[in-house]
C-alpha cells in the first residue's frame, strides 16, 4: 500500500470487480487506484493539512502519528481496507488498524488458521479432527506456510493432489482466504512503515572489575607448535550488579521488548557467554556461573586447553617465555553494549606452581603480571581484552650436557694437530677430516633437541663457531703442508730454505708454524667459550619480552627454595591455627599483611610488621635479581620467619 509496487496489486481485488460492494465507503479511492490515476489525480498531502478526520477515519487516532508527506489516497486505502476487514469479521472496525495487526500476528503464517477460516466461511465444520489430517497432509507435500501454498496452487505438478484435498468449494474458499492474508500482509507492511520511529536506548557501560585469575595444571609447552595448555580460573565483578534488575535476570539471549525489538539491556549471564579466549584453541569450559556476593554480581568462568603463544627462542637455551592468556568480551567499545575492564591492585592473581608438570624443564615465576588492551581487525570494532602473563623460565642444564658441552670437546681436538711431527702432513690431514666429519654427524644427532626455527639460537652460533675452529685447523695444516712441498721440498729449494750450516731451514719454519697455529686454535677456543658465557649471563639477567623478571636459575637459588618449601608448612601451621586456602584469601585482603602473622605470635605488639610480600606489579616496575635480594634481606632482619618459604600463588 504504501509502497509503489503495492498500489495496483493489493488494491485490485477491492475494486469494483471484487468482493467490495459499490456503496462502501471509500469504493471511489480504490477504484482510483486501481486505474493508477491517483497519483496524477490528487498530489501528496500531509497529515496536518488532513486534519483529524482522515486519521479517524484511517483508524489511526490516538496512535502513532502518519507520516508528514503521506498521500491522501493511501489513506483512505488504509480506512478501506479497515472497514472492508470489519465486514468480513476479521476485526471489530473501533479496534482500528492496529487491532487488525495484533490480530494477525497469532495466525497470519499458520495454515492451520487459513484452513479453520476457510471452513468457517462455508458452514463447515472447525474442529481439530477436521482441520488436523488436512494441515497433515500439507505437511506430507512439504506446505508448511501460506506462500508456500499460493505457490503450489499455481504448481501443475501439486495442483491435483490439492484439488484431492480441498474438495467442491473449499477449494475457492481456500483461495479467497489466501488473498485475504496478502491483504493483511500489506497491511502490516503500511502500518510499520507509518509508526514513529523508535529511538535506539542509550549505552550503558558495563564495569567489570578483574576479582581473581589463576593458573593451574600448566603443561605442554610445546616450542614447535609454540602452544602450551593450561586451565584457567576466573572471577569478573560487577559492582552493585545484584540490584539491578536487568543484570539479576536468569535468561542468557539478548532481550528484547514486547514488539520484539531489542532492549540493549542483557543480563549478566549474557555478559559472561561474551567472554571469550582470542589465543585460545580447543578449550573445555568446566564451569561458567554467576554469583550473587552482596549486591554484587560474580562472573566466574573456568576453562581448560591450549593457547598460542609466539615463543622468543633467540637466547636458547637460557631463554625466559611469556605464557599469555588473553580474556576478551565480545562488547564492542563503541557498541550499543559496551564493557569496560580493570584490574584493581586487590585483584589475586596466581599461578599454582605445585601442579606444574614440567618442573624439571622450566623454572616457572609464582607471580602473574596483567595488560589492558583491546583486539580486533577494524579499527571501528574495538573489543576490550585483558592479557595475563607468566613466566617460565627454561633449565639450560640437559641442553648444556648433551649439546655445548660435547661440541666444545670436539672443536678442542684440531688443537692436537699440531703435536704430530711437521713432515707428516698427511696424518695431520687425516686428523682435521676425522674431527670434521665427527662435528657433523654429532650435529646431526642432536638436530632433535633444538628447536627447529628459521633464525638462529645462541646454541646454534656456538655449535657454528665449534665446526668454524674445525674448518680452520684443516686449513691452517693445509698451509703447513702447501709451504713444505711446494716451497721448501723440490730438489734444488731456493737459497732461503737452507741455512749457512747446510740444514734443513723447512723443519725449523714448520715449528714456528704449528707453534703459532696452534696458539691460534687454542686462543679462537677460548675466546668463543668466553663469548658464550658471557651471552648465557646476559640472557639469565635480562627480562623477558614483556618486561616479567626471570626467577633465579642458578643451584643455590634452587636449593634455597626446596629448603624453604619444605620447611614453609610446619611453620605455616604453628603460627595460623586451622590454615586453609580459603581463609589464606581473607586473610591477604591486606596486600601489606602477611598471612603467617598473627598477635600471639610477637607478643606485645598489636601491628603486623611489613613484609617483603606485595601485590603483583606492572611490567614497568618489576625490579632487578639485585634489587629482590636486597628487599629480602631486609625483610628477614625485619621479621625472620618471612624468609620460612616461596610465596604461594594467593601470596603473590
């Protein structure tokens, strides 16, 4: 109707050809535009210059307001087909076209009402037994909506089975009904396009506020694949969320209102099915609820698999990871549902070291350190998103023992070269291949424990640098030998090579040349261990990529440790009476607290001494080895038994 391409469709049949009869109101109009004059007969009209008789008359008084620029004849079409409506009993005429509408939004695509007015309309029976075989048998033809009947009407190779069916006059009556829910239909359409438009709710920003995040059954740390798996635990808060009651419904859809539009109101489960896991891949979701705590909401999530990681192996096999997880809600920023993310420093954040899977491998950092940021491809769909890093640090010994450590012995052995007597320079030649062709079968066979990447390691160099001293022994021997034969052995050597005495002057410069050779090898051996653990210092002292600080590598840190590992439990007990992890997170509410102290274990002071335990830092202010050795020497003049064991992952 108020569309162009409806005009002569959908009106037709009202005309005076059709059911209508000629003293109905509005006949005139809609034979108007049933010839298609109306649009060269009258031109557009506002609502306003109408007045409030044509929108009684449309049926639309009281309701949404028409359209400023809406014809006159389209009007008095809509009226027509209201009071038309009314006739056949489809809808009471005070009930206007909204009524009509309301009406048809419960049968306009159900054959089971098309079939029940049909029947209605010649007499018929309407009960279920009659209706349900025939809308069955539809179904059997694979007719499930009204269009799709139309269509089959029109079907030469369906239309037998339908005459079947609808047998004498219902098969008229079906048709009939059929154009009368096209009539509908552009009704509705007419209808919509005439309501006000409704305004979009504004943005409510979502604060979650990070609670807890923990690490737990790390493993897997895959440097090929570069994935690790892990499980990881999680906590959202939302502050005041229990007295909101949008937030506190149980209904996990996005909302939406009576008339079906959406609300942009979600609830907090909703929110917390938006968490998702960028890096993540084949992740198990072990539990997602939300808990009621005061008047707050608890999102809490607890997920298991693998996660990517680009690893950093340039320093191997003194190399620190970063294992990030990435937690991100699909809420985009400048979206009609937005979240904001933010990690209080009361936030626990930790990583259980004692479920750690490869501890005879990594050395891993019992402190987790956290990012704000945001992902996406598009710079217009911003999500935020929260990085929680750990760090791992890898043990260099196996490497050292069954790599560096036979590499540097066989890069030593072109060194004794040079004690084989001068003439014997085929032996010497012997000895440099032997060496040579030992270098690259060993460095075939330990292929398997490097890590197969297109740059080189800090392993790599030294395992090249290695066969470099080896190629460089067979050369310098090829030298001694080209300067004997072609220079010093012919038959009549030139005068230099031999002496006032009559000696031979060759022996003596094969000597002085295998001295200074060999001092060349020994010196270029040594200067290339120098180099290489200077190199493995640098790499245990620096940082990771990220800025996390490495843990202490070295055997007396690791003794230190185990020492205070052992022994932090028994202590532990004796100074708090009932100790669990549960109470150990109501106890370090107080980042400045530790959670050993307690009154009567410092009688006369009722103060908990500061201690070296502090809630985790950014990236940026994680202080050097020198500076936590410093800090620990001083909390244990402070208070002795801070130094009892490591911090746990809730400490931390």
């Amino acid at each position: 109707l108020h569309e162009g391409k409806h005009r002569n469709t959908h009106i037709s049949w009202l005309g005076p050809k059709g059911p209508m009869r000629r003293g109905a109101a509005g006949t005139a109009s809609a034979a108007r535009l049933h010839e298609g004059k109306a649009a060269k007969s009258k031109p557009a009209a506002s609502s306003k210059e109408l007045g409030p008789a044509a929108e009684q008359a449309a049926g639309l008084d009281g309701q949404a307001p028409l359209p400023e620029q809406l014809p006159t004849n389209e009007i008095k079409a809509l009226a027509t087909l209201r009071k038309f409506m009314g006739k056949r009993g489809v809808v009471d005429k005070k009930d206007g076209i909204r009524g009509l509408i309301a009406s048809m939004k419960k049968d306009a695509d159900s054959l089971e009402a098309l079939v029940k007015r049909a029947l209605h309309s010649l007499g018929a029976d309407e009960t279920p037994e009659t209706i349900g075989p025939m809308v069955d048998q539809l179904q059997e033809l694979y007719i499930r909506t009204p269009a799709q009947l139309e269509k089959s009407f029109k079907c030469e190779d369906t239309i037998d089975d339908l005459r079947h069916l609808f047998r004498g006059r219902l098969m008229p009556a079906m048709k009939h009904e059929l154009k009368l829910y096209h009539a509908k239909v552009a009704l509705q359409r007419a209808a919509t396009s005439m309501a006000a438009p409704v305004e979009t709710p504004r943005p409510i920003t979502r604060r979650l506020k990070l609670v807890r995040c923990e690490l737990s059954q790390l493993s897997h740390i895959d440097q090929l694949s570069q994935t690790f798996r892990v499980r990881v635990s999680v906590s959202f808060c939302i502050e005041g969320g229990a007295l909101d009651e949008d937030l506190s419904k149980q209904f996990d859809g996005f909302p939406v209102d009576e008339d079906g539009r959406p609300t942009y109101r979600p609830s907090a489960v909703w929110y917390l099915s938006q968490l998702d896991f960028p890096n993540g891949h084949d992740l198990h979701v072990l539990e997602s609820k939300v808990a009621v705590v005061g008047n707050d909401l608890h999102l809490i999530q607890r997920v298991e698999g693998e996660f990517f990681e680009r690893f950093e192996l340039h320093a191997f096999p003194f190399d620190a990871q970063d294992l990030t997880v990435t937690m991100c809600f699909n809420c985009a920023k400048n979206g009609p549902v937005p979240v904001e993310l933010s990690c209080p420093p009361s936030a626990v954040l930790g990583i259980d070291v004692t479920t750690f899977a490869f501890s005879d491998v990594w050395d891993l950092n019992p402190t987790l350190s956290h990012e704000l940021t945001t992902v996406g491809a598009c710079k217009t769909a911003q999500f935020p998103a929260m990085n929680i890093r750990a760090c791992a640090c890898r043990r260099a010994n196996f490497v050292l023992v069954n790599v560096a450590v036979p590499m540097g012995f066989i890069s030593l052995m072109p060194a004794t070269i040079f004690v084989v007597s001068v003439e014997e320079t085929a032996e010497m030649l012997n000895i440099a291949v032997t060496v040579m062709l030992t270098a690259v079968a060993f460095k075939f066979v330990i292929a398997a424990y490097l890590p197969q990447i297109s740059y080189m390691t800090l392993i790599d160099k030294y395992i090249q640098f290695c066969n470099g001293i080896t190629y460089l022994s067979a050369l310098l021997v090829a030298i001694v030998g080209g300067l004997q034969n072609w220079v010093c052995a012919p038959a009549s050597p030139p005068s230099f090579c031999v002496r006032a005495d009559g000696t031979d002057f060759a022996r003596g410069l094969g000597l002085i040349l295998h001295q200074i050779f060999f001092a060349i090898v020994v010196a270029s051996w040594l200067l290339l261990h120098a180099w290489f653990i200077y190199r493995a210092r640098k790499a245990q002292g620096q940082e990771t990529e990220k800025g996390i600080g490495r843990v202490e590598t070295s055997p007396k840190a690791r003794r230190r440790r185990r020492r205070m590992a052992k022994d932090g439990s028994a202590k532990r007990d004796a100074l708090v009476p009932n100790f669990s992890y549960r109470n150990l997170l109501s106890i370090t509410s107080s980042p400045r607290i530790s959670p050993r102290w307690s009154p009567a274990s410092t009688p006369g002071t009722s103060t908990p001494p500061t201690t070296r335990f502090r809630p985790a830092r950014d990236a940026a202010q994680t202080p050097n080895v020198s500076q936590q050795r410093q800090r620990s020497r001083q909390a244990s003049r402070e208070l002795p038994l801070s130094r009892v064991r490591h911090p746990s992952p809730f400490e931390s």
